[in-house]
C-alpha cells in the first residue's frame, strides 16, 4: 500500500519528522519506546471494555440493574466518548496532543478508583459517562502521535498493527483480570486496573513521547461540540428504546431528534472556516470505506462478546475468570491477525484483504446463526475465533488506509474520525445487539405456572428483565421449579442469539462486498 498524503511536512512544536528520521524507514529507539508507552492508553481502554463485559453479571446481581440499566452501564461511556473525540482530537490539535493525553489519563484513572466504589447504578453509569469524557482525550491521541513519530508508510503499517495488537491484547487481558478480580474481591476491582496501568505513561511518557500541534489552529467551535452530543445521545437512547419498547412516539422522537441535529452539525462543518470536523475527509472513497470497514468490525466484535459472555457464565456456569480464560485464544488470535497482515498487503491488495477480514467476521456469525447451542460453548467459541481473526485482519490494515489517505497534517482529524469509527462500532455493538438481544428475551421468556406464587412479584419482575434475573430466582426455588426456569430463560436468551447473530451475519456479508469493491484499486505496499 501507498502513502496517499500529500508529502509535506509535518507541522509540529518541535522537528519534522523528516527532521528527527534521516532514515525514513529506520525508527529510533526512542521512536519505539514511545510507541510503548502509547500502548498503555489503548490497552487501559480495552481492559476496561471487556473486563467490565465480564463483570456485568456480578453489577446485575449487587445493584439490582434493571435491563436498561445494565445497557446503560455498558454503553454510556462509549456514547460519551464518541460524542467528543471529534471535538479533543481538534483541541489535541490546539493544545498539544501529548498534553491531552496525560490530563486525559491522570483523569481516567481518577474517575476509575472513584466509580469502583459506586453504590447504585445510577452512580456506576455516571461514572462511566466520565470515564467516557477524559477517554476521548486518550484514544485520538495515540494515532495521531503515531502519525507523526512513523511518517514512513512501512513502518508506520507496523505501529499500527502493533497499536491494532495492543487494542486486541487488552482486549484479551480484560476478561482475565476481570474474572480474576470478580472472584477474589469485588466488581469494582475491575475498575482499579486503570491506576497501575496508567502510571508508567504518567511517569516517563513526557520525556519520551515528542510533542506535537497545529502552529495556526482555528477556534474551538463551542456549538459543534453541542451538536455532536446532540446527535449521538438521542439517537442511541432511540434505538435503545425502540429494541425495548418497540415504535413508541419517545423512541422515533429521540432518533428523529438526533438525526436532525446531525444535519445541522454537517451543515455548520460545511461553512466554517475552522470545522470542528472537516466533512472534505469523506469525499476520499478509501477514507469513508475504511472508516465503515472500522465500525463494522467492531460492531460485530463487542456485540459477539456482550452475549458470549453472559452465556457462559449463566448459561454454562463458568466463574467469570473461566469464561474469560476460555474466550483467551481467540482474543489473541486478533493481535496474530493484525500483525500477519502486514506483510501481506504486498502481495494482495489492501481492499482484498480488509474484505477478507470482514467475511471472516460473517463466517463466525454464520456458525451462530445456523448452529445449535445446546451442546456445551464449543459451538460459540469456535465462531469468536474465526470473528477475531477477521477482525484483526479487517481493523489493521483500515486504520493504515485511513491515516494513509490523509495528508499528515489532518492526523489529528483523521485519527479523531477513526476513533470514533472504534466507539461507535463498540457503541452500536452493545447497543444495537444488545437491546434486540434483551427485547427478543423479554418476549421470548415463559416462566412455568407456580413461580409467582413461590417467588414472590418483585423477584418474577426481574427475571422477566434479565437473565441474571432468571438465574437469581432460579437460586430461591425448589429444584423442580428451578430446573424449568432455568429452562425457559436459556431458551428465551437462545432464540434472542440467534436473531442478532442472523443481523451481524448480513451486515457483515454486505460490508465485505461494499469493501472489494470499493477498495479495489489500492495498490499494494510499497
């Protein structure tokens, strides 16, 4: 693949890349080391996503979640998140994108140690919408920093991937310390993980990681950021409703409202001198397909894990560190993937093999989709694994074509809109498939005749919420009646599988056309 900026230099407060890399395809060690320390952000977000997945179970049980609750717990720091990575990849832009990411990841692991200790989850949720703020300072850093430490194309492909990997690993690492700290101590243990992982960036990355802004940035434009919140919660908050619900006049309102706000957003960019976000980065095809090729793949990914995890631990009976050893393998077959794809794209084309990747991703939906879940978790592991592998394959090579395709001075922009693409993808994962998920479960749920009377209102209540709930008041009663709602609500969560399982199978299978087709003319690495 090909460097499809313009060639020209890198304005930043201290050297040109050009300047600090006579040998452009040489990294000092230096260069590495910095690398390194970036990873930390990346693999803290990760752990947190899917350590927190894991934990999920423990929350419901502890704080009484109602369904929406535990969505909510799960996605208000994405949405969060989402909704201002545009808006501190431009003020990362202004400020200094090494200055960001320290605030940002002193006030990650501050939050962290805070909301670990929350005692509802009203609290919890509020947590992690401020985990969500001080995130969106960590993640736009980390590739537009990368963007300027490796301006050379091969090697920037393999700080991506290694990046990519650092994402994947954490990913894997989460349900580790999760299951682990779950067990040992309590769900807010996950939480904690943030301080220790955050305190060699804090310590050493001032000294090594350079600096870099935009000499003559515009002003921040205070009203897109409101608009880019505006967009993002109602529609989200919609779709919620509207899985849940179904079409209610408060679910259409909410995503009517969001979209509107979404075009005056596009508008307000449009005319602005200085855009907040600046809409001419979607006129390169190569851009917008990669960017869809993002949140596709994480789309699937996140919302595979959500159930996964819920099955094995309810379903299954595997302690939470169980489940997550056994998810191990195909977390890291993603960082495998990443890193065999850069070699490579030069011998197939970029498009061929972002393509591939996505197929894979419909592969391992498709084995869902038509298999049988009552023979033990073989079946579902078994998908994960070709899932991660396309989507180590699909992510890597993306976000080389997103960075590539920008000249180097919109890295701040191109690796903000990147981000994003990551978080609504997590975000819509989980919130998407997760609320089908939840509604095909509430409806599909038939408790036998007697629970009522045996359990008591409150209890049948929330089981007919989630199903921890089921499982909790499976606990209370006689072994008859507990074995049949364990039945009914294992059925009712399996037919709901299915069903997101069918969806992510399609977009999948449609993405990897969209991306061969699209993506067909990018020539291999150079």
């Amino acid at each position: 693949m090909t460097d499809f900026s313009t060639p020209q230099q890198d304005r930043t407060t201290l050297k040109a890349p050009e300047a600090r890399h006579p040998d452009l395809t040489r990294g000092t060690w230096r260069d590495w080391l910095a690398l390194g320390l970036l990873m930390l952000p990346v693999l803290l977000v990760a752990v947190d996503n899917t350590a927190l997945t894991f934990a999920l179970p423990a929350i419901a049980r502890a704080l009484r979640t109602s369904g929406v609750e535990l969505l909510w717990i799960v996605d208000a720091y994405p949405l969060v998140l989402a909704g201002l990575l545009v808006a501190m990849g431009s003020l990362g832009d202004r400020i200094g994108r090494r200055r960001l990411l320290i605030i940002g990841s002193i006030g990650f692991a501050a939050v962290s140690a805070a909301t670990a200790f929350a005692p509802t989850a009203g609290w919890l949720i509020a947590g992690r919408a401020a985990l969500g703020f001080f995130g969106a300072m960590l993640m736009p850093s980390t590739l537009s920093l990368i963007r300027n430490i490796f301006p050379d194309p091969n090697r920037r492909r393999l700080a991506i991937a290694i990046w990519a990997a650092g994402f994947s690993g954490g990913a894997a690492l989460g349900p580790i310390f999760g299951g682990w700290l779950v067990e040992q101590f309590w769900w807010g243990a996950v939480l904690l993980v943030a301080v220790p992982i955050m305190l060699p960036l804090l310590a050493f990355g001032p000294a090594f990681i350079p600096e870099s802004r935009d000499p003559s940035p515009g002003r921040v434009d205070a009203p897109s950021i409101l608009l880019s919140l505006l967009t993002m919660v109602p529609v989200v908050y919609g779709i919620k409703e509207y899985a849940t619900k179904g079409p209610a006049p408060l679910a259409l309102g909410s995503i009517a409202f969001g979209l509107a706000m979404g075009a005056a957003f596009v508008r307000r960019q449009q005319r602005l001198d200085s855009p907040l976000l600046d809409m001419s980065l979607f006129q390169n095809r190569v851009f917008s397909m990669a960017i869809t090729a993002n949140v596709l793949a994480l789309f699937s990914f996140n919302g595979f894990i959500l159930f996964l995890a819920q099955h094995l631990q309810l379903l299954e009976g595997m302690s939470p560190s169980a489940a997550g050893m056994a998810m191990i393998p195909a977390l890291l077959a993603t960082v495998a993937a990443g890193l065999a794809v850069v070699p490579l794209v030069r011998k197939v084309r970029p498009g061929f093999v972002v393509a591939a990747g996505l197929g894979m991703s419909a592969g391992g939906y498709s084995l869902v989709t038509f298999g049988s879940h009552s023979n033990g978790p073989a079946l579902l592991l078994a998908a994960l694994l070709v899932l991660a592998l396309g989507v180590g394959t699909a992510e890597t090579i993306s976000n080389d074509l997103i960075l590539g395709s920008v000249p180097a001075e919109k890295s701040g922009a191109s690796s903000a809109i990147s981000e994003t693409g990551y978080e609504v993808g997590a975000l819509l994962g989980t919130a998407v498939l997760g609320s089908i998920l939840t509604a095909s479960y509430q409806h599909n749920l038939h408790l036998p005749a007697g629970v009522a009377e045996a359990a008591g209102g409150p209890g049948t209540a929330h089981a007919g919420e989630t199903l921890a709930g089921a499982m909790d008041l499976a606990a209370g009663l006689p072994a008859p009646l507990a074995d049949a709602v364990r039945q009914a609500a294992g059925s009712a969560f399996d037919s709901g599988v299915h069903v997101t399982a069918a969806i992510g199978l399609v977009l999948m299978a449609t993405a990897a056309v969209l991306a061969a087709v699209v993506l067909r003319q990018v020539p291999k690495a150079g």
